[in-house]
C-alpha cells in the first residue's frame, strides 16, 4: 500500500528564491509556495513576517526589490495560466501595482535586478532574446544575440554585467558589459562569467582547462583569485563595503560557500550544512553573513543564513520538521566512451531487487542534488528504489562533461540512462522487469526517447511536459528556450534538420511497446503541447498504449494541488501496470 507521506512532502510549503534591499536590510523579497503557487512575498526580515504580493495562475519566476526596500518588481502574467505578462511594481507595504510596461506586446521574464531608478530583467521579445531596461525614463529593450544566462549590475546602477553564450560552442560563457541607458557595449569577454561588481571592478569567473575559476577584472586586466579546492569556483556577490567577494564552489552535485576578503586576499570557508545549497545564487546580506536557499532529503527548501562560524534558519514557511525516509546514497557507474556517471539513490532496507524508478532532471544543463525532492520520494514511499543521475550535460561534472551533449542530443545522454538501468540490474538493486523510466520536462524528454530507442529495457514510461518533437516544438516555444535549443544544439536548428528528427521521440514512434502515461501543461511555452498531442495520436494510429493528462497552466505548474494531482496519476499508473497492490 502506498504510503501517504508523499502528498504532505508536497503540500510542504517551501521557499525556491529570498534576497534582500541594498540600502535597507530589514526588508526583502521571496518566491515561495506558501498559499499553494510560487508567488512573490514581501519579507519583513526583522520581524520574520511574509505578506503575498502576486496572485498569478502560474508560478512567479523572477522578482526583485528596489534599493530603498520600498517596491517589489515581478512579472504579471497578461492572462490567466500563462507564462508571459509585463513586469509590475508593487509597494511594499501594499497596495495597487503598476504595469512599467503598457505598450509592450506580453513577454517572458526570468531575472530581474533593481537598479537606482528602477529595474532591468532578463527576457524576450519576438525578436529573440532581451534585455528590459525600466528606468525613469521610457522602459526602452535592449536586443540580445545569443542566450543570457546571468545578470548583474554596478553599484550606481549605469552598467549591466551578462553572461552569455557563446555561438557555436554551446554553454561556453562571455561576459557582456552594457551601457543600460544606450545598450551599448563596453566590453566583452570570451570564456568568462560575470559575478559581481564594485565601482571599476568586476568579479569574475573564467574558464581554465576544464572548470571555472574565480578573479578580479579591473579596466581589461585579469587578476585570479587563488583558491585550492575542486571543481568550479565562481563569485555571485560583493559586500556593500567592497570588502568581501562570496564565492560558491559547485563540484560533482555538491556546493561550499567561501568569503574572499579583498584586501588581504584570506579565504575562509563558511559553515554550509549538509545537503544541498540551490539556485538562484546566495547573496551577501553584510560583509560576514550570506543568505542561501538550502535543503537536504528530509527538510524542504528554506532561507539559511552562513557565516565562518554558525549556521542558522533565517526563514522558513514549512513547520520544521524533518520528514521520515532515506537520505540520499551516492552512486557512480561507467557510460559509453568510458564516462564516469554519478547518480543517488532512495531504497529502502534490506536485500533487493526492489521494482524501480530511473529519474532525470530537466534542464539538460541543471543538476540532480541531494536535496528535498518530493517526486523522487513519491516514488520510494510507493515502494520503488529511485535512481536519480547526472547524465552527459548536467552542470557541476566540467565543461567537458556539460559540452559533450551539445549537438548530440538524444545520443550520450540516453547512453547514461540506458547503462544506469543496466547498473542498478545487475547490481541486484532493480528487478529487471519492473523498471519505469521518468522524468519533467527534459527529463520527460530522456524518458521518451530511452523508451522508443530502447524499447525492450522499460516496463511503463511515465513522463511529464517532455519534448516529444524537436523540429516542432521549436516553432511553438517562446524565444528564451529557442535561444537555448540553439545552444544545446550547436547551432540554428534549421541547420542541424536530421539530428533534431533523430533526436526526435516522434520518430521512433512505431518502436515503443510499454505502456507510458504523458502529462502535459496546455499553455507550455518551454515544451509545448502541439507536438505532444501529435506525438500521442502518432502512437495511438499505431495501437501502442498511451494515455495523455492535459493540465492547466504553464511549464512550471499551477500549483501544489495540481501537482499532486499528477502525481497521483503517475503512481496509479505505474502501479497498475506493474501489478503492485
């Protein structure tokens, strides 16, 4: 019988973003699900208390506070369930908003950062994607070439840091230093990341060999920041004083913060508990104390507060209290080409093999922790051992690790789960044929193609908001994620026509031949649902067994209880089909 602990993982509350004003450190802002979607939170950190700010129909991905703590900035969708709006301030204390941009078309937003005057953010346009300059002048878009990843800004405001990709290679970093009144560029660096920045200076993070290294750049001249630990190193603030550089070292699925003081140049590491330290990026609330989202298997994402010395809980929306299971075990296998693939595992005591969930992340270029994971324990509690991996792609394995899928895809990646399968068998843990093989998003995308390229080694596919069509889905998705197929692909897809149809699960849609359940949000502007409803009634033409869940809303869901919904569907399903009671 399935355990019901799953569903109260879930109706956990849990907070996914916290920063707070630079000139006023008793207020902030949150993203946190507390009233069931991600929304915008006004945080009164002296006194601990949150007041909502947003009430979209789908979940809130970016929002930031002025300076002064008085405004909260965050996009408001134009229509009920979709992933596109315009950017809204809203007073602190509360009150009406404002639209900032009322003669813009709708568009995505996925980072903003205050300025003195007003707000700059992340996003696109019909022309690709941009950068939105909201001032106190007429907002005015700057036109981006490629995909910006990361955003920063100087201390008064005049010049924006970007981290973009690099055409034709990939993921590979390059800082951009724009005018924000003009747009225009005042320097740009080849394999570099922007940090932070501090009057003439910029802390960066540069490409060396394999990794990302951490260093000062001032008027053009490079100077490295030596630190000896592995892995990546990168800042991601800078103390108001100037004092203090927080670097975050991120290595294999796992993450430490460091204090870099400026002047001596000492290092010291800081207390990070055990687990996992998410993104969005920790910030410096003062020169000593940094502000990160953490969690391990058993407590949800909360704001912790770091110092050399202590750790301590600055904000939590759950109650507390650890939830029974498993911590995560780590694992590793060999690929094809001899590659080293980590993963973790969930099961339970005693001897296998135990029926069996493969899991993969989205992204590609995300990472599976050791950190809270509802779904993943849905799957334990209902009596699966859950496999969760690092495939060809994932951040935090190098550069060489993260560009081995570019232009490859559906090819290593599904290499990685297919030998995961093979290890977890022959390593007595899965029953080899009780395997389900599931995923969200890209990772939904994994599932499909590992079961129509690999028909014989699943048991039931169970996959949500996947990439069914490459070619496809490319002309429904918004101009972000194209921004981002370009660069996990090389290159344009035009150019790349056979790979993508390859690399299509609709094209090997004859070969399936286990029953897989699809859930797919109607108004995704990531992975749209066109070419899922085409993929589906491809299978149904051909007698496969395959049921389609329509949901309300956008990629990054409507809430807890339709999440929970979805799940439920995916364990009766699963269940059903592998006859366990």
């Amino acid at each position: 019988m399935t355990s019901q602990n799953w569903r109260a993982r879930f109706e956990a509350p849990v907070i996914s973003a916290a920063t707070v004003a630079r000139s006023r450190r008793d207020r902030g802002v949150v993203l946190s699900d507390l009233h069931g979607r991600f929304q915008a939170y006004a945080w009164d950190r002296a006194g601990g208390s949150l007041r909502q700010i947003t009430d979209s129909e789908t979940a809130v991905l970016a929002a930031s506070i002025s300076h002064d703590g008085d405004w909260i900035f965050t996009s408001v969708e134009s229509e009920p369930g979709t992933e596109v709006g315009h950017i809204h301030r809203f007073p602190f204390g509360g009150g009406p908003s404002q639209d900032l941009t009322p003669g813009f078309d709708p568009y995505p937003i996925f980072d903003l950062r205050s300025t003195e005057q007003g707000v700059i953010g992340l996003g696109a346009t019909g022309e690709g994607p941009a950068l939105f300059v909201i001032g106190r002048d007429h907002p005015h878009i700057h036109q981006l070439d490629s995909l910006a990843i990361s955003l920063t800004l100087s201390d008064d405001s005049r010049i924006a840091g970007l981290t973009l990709t690099t055409p034709g290679k990939g993921f590979t970093p390059r800082a951009r230093f724009i005018d924000v009144s003009t747009g225009e560029i005042s320097g740009e660096h080849d394999g570099m990341m922007v940090g932070a920045m501090h009057e003439t200076l910029a802390a960066v993070a540069v490409v060396e060999g394999d990794w990302l290294r951490p260093a000062v750049l001032e008027r053009g001249e490079i100077r490295p920041i030596e630190i000896d630990v592995a892995g990546d190193v990168r800042p991601v603030d800078w103390s108001e004083d100037g004092s203090h550089i927080l670097l975050l070292q991120s290595h294999r699925a796992r993450s430490w913060l460091y204090l870099y003081n400026v002047g001596s140049g000492e290092i010291s590491e800081m207390l990070v508990p055990s687990g996992a330290i998410h993104q969005p990026d920790p910030v410096l609330v003062d020169s000593t104390t940094a502000l990160a989202i953490w969690s391990d298997a058993r407590h949800p994402r909360r704001a912790i507060e770091v110092t050399r010395d202590s750790w301590h809980v600055a904000l939590e929306v759950d109650d507390g209290e650890a939830f029974p299971g498993p911590d995560w075990e780590e694992f590793t296998y060999e690929s094809s080409e001899g590659t080293l693939i980590q993963g973790w595992l969930l099961q339970p005591d005693g001897d296998g093999p135990w029926p069996a969930v493969l899991y993969t992340h989205g992204g590609p270029t995300s990472v599976a922790l050791p950190s809270f994971n509802p779904i993943c324990s849905a799957w334990f509690d209902a009596g699966f051992v859950v496999a969760s991996i690092n495939y060809r792609g994932s951040t935090t394995f190098g550069e060489t690790f993260r560009e081995s899928l570019t232009g490859r895809i559906g090819g290593p990646d599904v290499d990685d789960v297919v030998a995961a399968r093979h290890w977890l068998v022959e390593q007595g843990i899965a029953d080899p044929d009780q395997i389900v093989k599931n995923g969200y998003s890209y990772g939904g995308y994994l599932t499909l193609q590992a079961l129509g390229t690999h028909p014989h080694l699943w048991t039931a596919g169970v996959a949500g908001a996947p990439i069914a069509d490459w070619v496809e889905g490319y002309e429904d998705m918004n101009d972000v994620l194209k921004a981002y197929d370009m660069s996990i692909w090389g290159s344009n897809l035009d150019e790349r026509l056979d790979a993508a149809v390859k690399a299509s699960p609709r094209t090997y849609a004859a070969k399936f031949q286990v029953p897989i359940l699809i859930t797919q949000p109607e108004a995704d502007s990531r992975t749209p649902s066109a070419p899922v409803r085409l993929f589906v009634e491809d299978l149904k033409t051909r007698g496969k067994e395959v049921e389609l869940i329509l949901l309300y809303g956008g990629h990054a869901g409507a809430g807890k209880e339709q999440t929970i919904t979805m799940v439920e569907a995916w364990l009766e399903f699963a269940r059903s089909t592998l006859g366990i009671d």
